[in-house]
C-alpha cells in the first residue's frame, strides 16, 4: 500500500527541482544577457575619439593627374580614407582650399562638394578600422598660352579633435587643336604649336601633301584613324620625334599609362593611289594596327620610312601589300599581328628591329612574315624583299615565315611567278630549311638557338612586360653585336638615336648600336 504522505513527500521534492532549476536557468540567462551587453558595451565600434594623435591616413599623399588636354574632363582618380585607430573618428569639414574657383571636382562617400557654394562638405564618420572613398576630378580650362602649365590645389580635412590633415591635389595641362571629321584637300603643314587632338578621322585627299614639322603630335581618338590619298612627309628629329598616338592620357594602373598599351585608335592607311611618302623619325604606337600600305604595284615609291618606331599594335606593324616600299633604321615591335608583313611587290629593309615581345596574347604573328598569296587578296608577284642588317626575333621559336619555293603542286599561271627574298648579315630566330633552295638565301646570318626553353630576352637592355618598357639596343654579350656587313651600314653611319655604328668597324644588325659606357 502507497503512503499518503509518502507521495506529498516525493512531489513536493519535485516541484523544488523544478523551481531550483527554472532559478538556476534564469541566473544563467541573467549571466550572459549581461555579458553579452557588457561585450558589446566595452565594444569601441560606437566610440569616437577626440584625441589629437588619432588621425587619418590616405592611399596617396598626393592626388596627381597626368597632363590634361585643356577643356577635356579627366578620367576619376580614387583617394582612400583610412582609420587605422581603434576608436572612431569624426571629420568636422572636408573643403577644398580653392573654393568655389577650384578646377577640381570632389565626391566624398556620395556627396558632391560642388553643391556647396564654398566647395565643401560637413560631418563625416569613419568608424575604427575602417574607410571612406574620395573622387576627384578634373577640367583644365583653356590657357592663354601653349605652354604646360600646372593646377594645384589641397584637399582639407579638420577633425573633431581640431587636427587639420591635407592632401595636395596637382595637374597639368596645355591646350590642343581638336579637328572632327577633317579633311586636308590642300597641301598643308602642321606644326609643334599645340597637340593636335583627332575625332572620327583625318583624311590627306588625293593631290594634297600634308608635312608634319619635327615635334608635332597627333592624338586621336577611339576608333579614329588616319588616311592618306594623297601623300604624307614627316620631318621629324631624333630630338622632336612626330608623334601618332591616342588621345588618353591618364594611367588603366598607377604603373601603366593606356599609352603603352594596344589598340587604343586605328591607324595609318596609305589607299592604293598614294605614292613618294616620305617619313622620317616618327613614332607610332598603340593603334589597333601600325602603317598599312594598300597595293600601288612596284613602278612608283609607296614609302620610305626611316628611323622610325612602330610599337604596340593590336594587329599589323607594318603591312605592305604589292608596293614597293624602303624601311631604314627602325623599330618594329610588340604586335599583335606581325611586325613586318610583306605581300609581293619590292620591299628593303635595311638596320631594322623587327622584335615580337607581345606580351598580351600568346597567339601573336611573326616578327617577319612573307608571302606572295593572300587569302583575302590573291596572288601577287614577290619581285624582292630584301633583309640586310636586320634583327628578327621574339618569344616564339621561330618568328620568320617564308613562301615555300616548291612549285610543283601550284598551278601554271601562280608558278611563274616570281618570289625572290634573302637575308644578308641578319640575327635570326628562325630555322632555315636544309634545302638548297633555301640555304643560298640566307647569306651570313647569325641563327639563334631555338631551344624553347632559351631567355631572348638576354640579347636586350630592357624588357620589362609588367611595365611595357621596352629598349631593343643589345647588351655587350649578345650574339646580334657584330653582325652586320659596314658596306652596307657606310650610308646610315648613325643608329636610330644618333649613335656611331661605325666607329668600331663592325657594326650591330638592327637599328641600334651598342655603345660601351664611358668610365
């Protein structure tokens, strides 16, 4: 039998269980609400500091633009904002020290300063550890001169604490002729005065000669180019080069200005009628092509280009189409098509640099390529392409293609032909084929080795691809020194930079000389 009072015992043992449990929970609870809070409340994300040692720091101590073409926005620079404290800072003011006339225009964390009448704006957070983003922009108004001229201002932070931090703001600037759509039908000179900023295109007409004066400079736009009907001289110096380019001036990285880089315009087109243009120290870069010669056939003088560099190229350097064409003392590098591109006609190239170092595709051309079929344009008779003195070389293990001579397999009227090329005291990467149809055309050359595993880069001063800096003049160890005949090298006693390549008597293939410094 179950006891009354035993069963009154037991529950009341459990009720007190329960009681001192649902306590115990509470306290428990009790115990980490409050630390919780305590956590959080000893937290210094919501604590902002007055102490006048605590201050910012920036990503750049100087806000700096490249030169600006005057009246044309700059492309946006980027200014952090650093906490690196543990407690929160408050910035009373940010204002620019040129006020309401400053050139400059400022975004701080989505606000526009130029709203304000005195250029500024107020309260601003920057909680510990943390950042705020600043943009900063630029217009170079029109100067009333045609030299460089700077535009200087400070970005002004006063802190909570009273702290006054800045950071300097500086761009140049200088004015340039804009031309939109242009067409020279009259012979017409340009000169150094100002840049020359081309949109849409520049056309020379048939009949008229357009003469670029040492030191002029043509910018041109996106998808801008230049075509010449009618002819072109360029009368540049080693010391005031003419100058193709586009128009962008500011950096795609703090290190790599959009100059060095490919495809940023066209190009030069010389149509089929234009004859005798004569360029002379020019350097062209970072168009979607180089210089392109559309077929004239071989009776006139399409070109002659001496001293000259063509660089950076999303396609051809040079490309010559049946004409006759003399290449002298110049650079042809870094594209992405191929360096020098000859399709039948009569082309010389004598003291040139034809170097394939494109860095941004490994699927780029030859440094050479020749060839008498096209599969877009035909057949063409190839009555020469001469290459004395040349270096040809690149990444690739070989960087020289060249018409096969079996003309058993083509038809009657494609095999006589004529396809007549040779090498004379060249510096090759290329393998010549063990052919006695071959062998006779390549006369004194040096062949590099084409180990695929061999560092081309080792014949050059500099190739930087992180920086897109480039100087093909060979170092005192490389095999190119020496090679060329000084029979040949006697008419252009000088380098493309004016250096004496015959004072030595044995003068260096391609078109820069190798000079030992003095002590």
């Amino acid at each position: 039998m179950i006891s009354l009072t035993g069963i009154v015992s037991k529950w009341s043992h459990i009720v007190r269980c329960e009681n001192r449990c649902k306590v115990r929970g509470m306290l428990y609870f009790s115990l980490f609400t409050l630390s919780f809070f305590t956590l959080f409340s000893c937290d210094d994300y919501d604590t902002f500091t007055t102490d006048r040692s605590a201050t910012l720091r920036f990503s750049n101590d100087t806000v700096l633009f490249d030169t600006l073409i005057t009246t044309v926005p700059s492309s946006t620079k980027t200014l952090t904002v650093y906490n690196r404290g543990d407690k929160g800072l408050r910035i009373s003011e940010v204002r620019l020290m040129g006020g309401a006339d400053s050139p400059f225009r400022v975004n701080i964390d989505g606000q526009d300063m130029s709203r304000s009448a005195e250029n500024r704006v107020t309260d601003f957070e920057v909680r510990r550890r943390d950042s705020i983003l600043i943009r900063i922009e630029v217009t170079v108004p029109e100067l009333e001169h045609d030299s460089i001229a700077a535009l200087n201002d400070r970005l002004l932070f006063t802190l909570e604490s009273g702290v006054l931090q800045e950071v300097p703001i500086i761009a140049s600037g200088r004015n340039a002729f804009f031309l939109h759509g242009w067409t020279v039908s009259t012979d017409t000179t340009f000169n150094t005065r100002r840049p020359i900023v081309i949109f849409d295109s520049l056309v020379v007409a048939r009949g008229a000669t357009l003469t670029l004066d040492a030191g002029t400079q043509l910018l041109f736009h996106e998808k801008a180019g230049m075509t010449v009907r009618g002819r072109l001289v360029a009368q540049g110096t080693a010391a005031a080069p003419v100058i193709l380019r586009g128009d962008r001036t500011d950096h795609m990285f703090d290190y790599l200005p959009y100059d060095r880089l490919p495809s940023r315009w066209e190009g030069l087109t010389f149509t089929q009628e234009s004859c005798n243009n004569s360029l002379d120290f020019v350097d062209l870069h970072s168009g979607n092509f180089g210089i392109r010669c559309d077929s004239t056939g071989i009776d006139s003088l399409k070109l002659r280009l001496t001293n000259a560099r063509i660089h950076n190229l999303g396609g051809h350097g040079l490309e010559l189409l049946h004409c006759r064409t003399e290449v002298v003392n110049t650079e042809v590098s870094n594209t992405m098509g191929h360096c020098a591109y000859v399709f039948g006609g009569d082309a010389q190239f004598i003291h040139c640099t034809l170097a394939q170092f494109y860095a941004l595709s490994a699927d780029r051309g030859e440094a050479i390529h020749i060839s008498n079929q096209d599969s877009l344009i035909g057949y063409a008779p190839l009555y020469r392409a001469d290459f004395i003195n040349c270096v040809a070389t690149g990444y690739a293990e070989d960087v020289v293609m060249i018409p096969a001579l079996n003309r058993e397999d083509l038809p009657s009227d494609i095999a006589n032909l004529p396809i007549n090329y040779q090498f004379i005291n060249c510096f090759l990467t290329t393998e010549v084929p063990d052919d006695e149809l071959y062998t006779p055309r390549f006369i004194r050359c040096q062949i590099d080795s084409l180990d695929a595993d061999i560092n081309r880069d080792k014949h050059f001063q500099l190739i930087d691809t992180h920086n897109f800096l480039y100087d093909f003049t060979p170092v005192e160890a490389s095999a190119i020194r020496g090679v060329a005949d000084s029979t040949y090298s006697a008419p252009y006693p000088l380098d493309r930079l004016g250096r004496n390549r015959t004072a030595d008597n044995a003068p260096d293939a391609g078109c820069y000389e190798f000079v030992k410094p003095k002590d």
